[in-house]
C-alpha cells in the first residue's frame, strides 16, 4: 500500500530524515519508534505532503505522490492524526468531526455513525465545544475526525503524549481494534513498549534514519532497543 524508498528531508542545512525507506502492506499495523526528534514526525509529514522531500520516492497504493500537494493526497486516501491533536477548540465534537470528511461530503451520514459506535463518549459530547474535552477526549476526537474522510491508510503521531497511563491504554485499544477492523495503520511514537505491543511490525528511528527494524515481537526482545527505549535490560 505505501513504499517509501531512499527519502531525504531537510529543514535549511539540517538533514531530518536521512535515506529513509519503508513499506507496508495492507492492512498491516506498523510502528515507527524512537525518541523525540528523530524523525519520525518529519516523515509522516512528508508522505502526506507537508514537507517536501530533497531525495527519495514516495508510492500509495502504486501511485507517485512525492512532493505533491497535501489536498491532493489526502483525497487519495491518506489521513493524518498530527501530534498535538490538531482539533479545533472552539468549534463543536460535530463540527470538527463533519471537518474531517471535507473530501467525503456523501460519507458524513455513515462516518458519523462509524465513528459514534467506536466512540460513543463523543456521541454524549458532539454539541460540546472541542476545547473542554480531557485530553484522551481530544485525541479520540482527532483520530474519529480523520476517519471521518474514509482513509484506506490512517497515520497517527505520538497519539499517546501527554495523556496519563489508564488514557493511554485505552487510546490503544482503540488502534487496536481499528486493526483487527482491517485498516492500514502507520503509528509514530515514543511509547515504545505500547507501540511494540500492539503492532505487528517496526522500525527504530535514530537521528533521521532507520537503525533496526523487524517483526515486533523480535524488537521487543532486542537487546539494544530494550536498553534505549523500554527501559531495562535483555534479561529482563
């Protein structure tokens, strides 16, 4: 479903993103781990088009989407939920979730519905402002609202910072259950351990590029990532 092969990004004279190739199928549920500032973010956004590529190739779905522009990409079937949520705090749960079907106009009816039943607590809120949900509120109202556009691959970026541990699980259960459901998952994240787990496979993103990658459970069991991101040793 998505190839990238040999990608370069620069911000002035910094290299982001370093020789970067990537691929997944499918349905499949990807992870892209490593720390703050390695890259990752970078790549989501320049496969959607937000950033412009200096070397490299980008496919979705067999098509050459490099460098074009995002509308145009987002209308392929590429959704983006950003770090940071991006919702629109003054605007209702309904508002910004009608926001996300832009490209859809005909899939308003079912992709609330869709997004309803996977998130009823957004139902209870939908005529409340955006801005006084709790923070795991919001970053459910952010991935409901891109799928909202009926995305054949859904991106999420760090969908679990800054919310606390029970939030967190419950985020990823919902990714999870989005899997099993049979979407195309790219997840970007810090939490490596929660990425790990729920993921079938992964890449180790450090300073731009990839230094290992593999099936997740073989990631989990890796000495080196086990010592830099989960926090113990290969003992334990």
């Amino acid at each position: 479903m998505l190839k990238v092969s040999g990608l370069s990004v620069s911000y002035g004279f910094i290299c982001a993103v370093k020789e970067v190739a990537i691929d997944l199928y499918e349905g499949e549920f990807v992870t892209l781990i490593g720390a703050n500032g390695a890259g990752k973010s970078t790549l989501l956004e320049t496969i959607l088009g937000v950033h412009r590529a200096d070397r490299g190739k980008i496919f979705f779905l067999g098509q050459d989407i490099t460098n074009r522009p995002t509308d145009r990409i987002v209308a392929q079937g590429l959704a983006l939920c950003p770090e940071g949520r991006g919702i629109l705090p003054f605007m209702t749960v309904l508002e910004n979730l009608e926001l996300g079907a832009f490209h859809r106009r005909e899939y308003i009816r079912e992709g609330l519905e869709n997004v309803f039943e996977l998130f009823p607590i957004l139902q209870r809120r939908k005529r409340q402002a955006a801005g006084i949900l709790s923070g795991g509120e919001q970053q459910m109202l952010s991935i409901a609202r891109a799928l909202m556009a009926a995305p054949k691959m859904l991106m999420l970026d760090e969908p679990s910072l800054g919310l606390a541990p029970l939030m967190v699980t419950e985020v990823f259960k919902v990714i999870r259950k989005l899997a099993e459901r049979g979407h195309t998952i790219l997840l970007a994240e810090q939490n490596a351990k929660k990425a790990l787990q729920y993921a079938s496979r992964g890449y180790v993103f450090e300073t731009g590029r990839i230094a290992l990658e593999g099936t997740a459970q073989d990631l989990l069991r890796d000495g080196e990532v086990i010592r830099l991101y989960l926090g113990g040793t290969a003992k334990d």
